[in-house]
C-alpha cells in the first residue's frame, strides 16, 4: 500500500500508467466490451464501475492537450432507444480534473478499432451501455 495512490488502483495498473508515454492511450472499458480479443494489454477489474476507476486514474493521468478530443466515448448506435446518463457523469468526472479537456463520440466499430491500437484495455464490471472511454496521455507540465 503507498499513501495518496487510491486503493481502486492495482500494482498491474499503476505499472501500466506508468509505462505509457505522450500520445499512448487508455480504454476503460464497461462489462460488455470485447476487451479479451481487442486489447494488447489487458488488465480486468471486474468489480468495478467505471466513474470510481476513471475519477482515480485522472489523479494521476495527464490527458493530452495537443489533439483536439483526448477522450473519446462510443456514440450510441442509431435507433437503440438507450439512455446515457452516465455520460454525465463522466463530464463531471473530467471537468473536475482537466477543466479544459473536450470529449468526442465515436461510432462503434471505428473505437472498436482505435481501442485496438491503445496501450492498455482495463475491463470493468460497468452495467451502464455505452460506457467506454478511450484516453489519450499527456504530459506533466508543472
């Protein structure tokens, strides 16, 4: 255990974050994702909903101001009558730690194949549809 590290965050993940570069990104994706045959990294955290995972990762984690959307989220598929309330939550989430960072949306299988190119897939438990995140690392700047 390390003090200031939220305890949501594994040794496997905090490696992870470590290891990633500028430009490297992040998926935190909700339980139905097909993390096991997208990711190159997997790391799963199953008990977990994705609001309490990607409110400690933005702890730690510079996203990127250098590209215009440095999150993205999977736009609902048209004609799914699905509500996305946890999107704002995700706003939320967000605009507590980059006040600056805008979000864009991604039709399914085009961040199906971006998630294929991100450094690291974490799979949680989220129930909510359409909760998948992709996050794109900056860096530390003060």
């Amino acid at each position: 255990m390390l003090k200031g590290i939220p305890s949501i965050l594994s040794p496997d993940l905090l490696k992870v974050l470590m290891e990633m570069g500028h430009g490297d990104a992040l998926v935190i994706a909700d339980g139905n994702f097909p993390g096991a045959s997208i990711a190159k990294r997997l790391i799963r955290l199953d008990g977990h909903g994705v609001p309490d995972l990607l409110d400690a990762i933005l702890q730690l984690f510079p996203l990127d101001r250098y590209v215009p959307e440095a999150v993205q989220l999977m736009r609902v598929v048209e004609g799914d009558p699905v509500d996305t309330p946890i999107w704002d939550t995700y706003r939320e989430i967000i605009k507590k730690h980059e006040p600056d960072a805008d979000i864009g949306f991604m039709e399914r299988f085009a961040f199906y194949e971006l998630a294929k190119q991100a450094y690291c897939v974490i799979q949680t438990g989220e129930m909510a549809l359409y909760a998948n995140l992709f996050l794109q690392k900056g860096v530390i700047t003060r």
